[in-house]
C-alpha cells in the first residue's frame, strides 16, 4: 500500500529511520547542551528552539521528514513550532487526546512528526496511537488529577483495545495528523527519556494566537502566497 493511502486509513506512519542510535548519540549532547539554555523570548526552554538554534531546526527540516510531509500535505509548508517532550521517571500519563482539540489553528489543519531522541519503550512510556481514529472528532472532557493534560478525549468515543505501541529507537520518527487519537503511560524506569515533535502547517491555516511575542512561523518548503502568518527567516548558526 502507498504511504499515502496508508496514512489516510490509519492515521499515521511510521515509524521511519532518521538517523542511526550511533548518530544520535553524537547528536545528543548537543540537545541536552541547547535544553540546559534559556530561549531568546520565553521562558520554556524545551519550545521553540527551532528558531534560535539551528541544530534543532536542521533536525525538525530534514528531507526525510519532509518529503513525506509535503507528499501528503502538498508542496507549501511551514512550521507553527516544536516542542521537546522530557519524561522524566514517574512523569505524568499523558491521556488519550486529539491535539487539534488543544491548539488555536483556523482550519484545524496540521501534521506533526515525533522524533525519538532517546529509546521510546512501553516500559518508559512510548507513544500509543488507535489506528483510524482520526476519522471522527472525539469530544474531550476535564481530565482527571492523574494526567498530565488538563483535558482528555472521552472514553465513551474510543476502544482503548485498538491501541498499538509504537517502539522506537534513538532517531527513528512517526508522522501523524491532528485527529488521530494518542497517548503515553508513564514513565516507570529511572532514566527519563527525550521526544522532539514538530508541528507543520499548509499556508491556508492562520494561527490565531502565539506561544510568546515574538513567535513566527518559519517557511520549510515551497511559498507562502496567503501571507496570513507572521514569518522569520530560520537560524544559521
């Protein structure tokens, strides 16, 4: 089946080698070094950081990434941004959710790649995802004490048994859409573990509010000819 095809029935693809465990290992300290620094306009040092490092952003654009991306999602894409998730031992569960319920996006059009800097195992908590369950919008309620989120998809809505554990080695990626229901346990082992997700969008999505002041969005492939985002030239060094 065509990865197209593919990912228009489950969801999701994946997962993919982007680098090797032993280059991702050279590029580790490298990321650990950024995450260890404050971002030039935010508090949050593990958002953003594409675009005030250019390790990050060459990391998020790779052609490996994006040639998929722009075989699904068309030849004009930008990045709203990217976030590192850090799950430390006992960190929270984050809980079944759809990620557009979330975001201020208008259309609500997005795709996002997950890329293991570390092992991703269900003993430390590795994505979940429900094949075919972006086909449908699931309704989210207030989210227990126990997540990480403060709203999750309700469970009225979904089979949790159709969930699939999605392993990955150090450098391996997914790429899945903003419906497409998924989740993580949390993580048991006492070594925490490294996800970077990047999230990009076609020109026709506005985005309707910002993580900080001067948040813009960074062109990866082909023109913006809608102009209805603010832009800013990528890093280079």
């Amino acid at each position: 089946m065509r990865e197209r095809d593919l990912f228009r029935e489950q969801g999701f693809l994946g997962p993919y080698t982007l680098f090797t465990p032993e280059e991702m290992d050279e590029i580790r300290p490298g990321i650990e070094r950024i995450l260890e620094t404050d971002a030039p306009d935010h508090a949050v040092r593990c958002h953003n950081r594409h675009l005030d490092e250019k390790l990050i952003h060459d990391i998020s654009t790779h052609p490996a990434i994006l040639d998929r991306m722009t075989a699904l999602y068309g030849n004009d894409l930008l990045i709203w941004r990217t976030n590192f998730f850090i799950k430390e031992k006992g960190a929270k569960e984050i809980p079944w959710h759809q990620d557009f319920n979330y975001w201020p996006l208008e259309p609500p059009i997005i795709v996002s790649c997950w890329i293991a800097i570390d092992q991703a195992t269900q003993e430390n908590g590795c994505v979940q995802m429900i094949p075919g369950s972006h086909r449908k919008v699931v309704p989210h309620v207030r989210a227990t004490k126990e997540m990480q989120f403060g709203e999750m998809a309700d469970s009225n809505y979904y089979d949790e048994s159709d969930a699939i554990n999605l392993e990955m080695r150090p450098g391996e990626f997914i790429i899945f859409n903003e419906r497409t229901l998924h989740h993580s346990e949390p993580n048991y082992p006492d070594k925490g573990r490294i996800g970077l997700a990047v999230r990009v969008i076609p020109p026709i999505v506005k985005v309707l509010s910002w993580d900080s002041p001067n948040h813009k969005l960074v062109l990866i492939r082909g023109e913006d000819s809608l102009g209805q985002n603010e832009l800013v030239e990528p890093p280079v060094v």
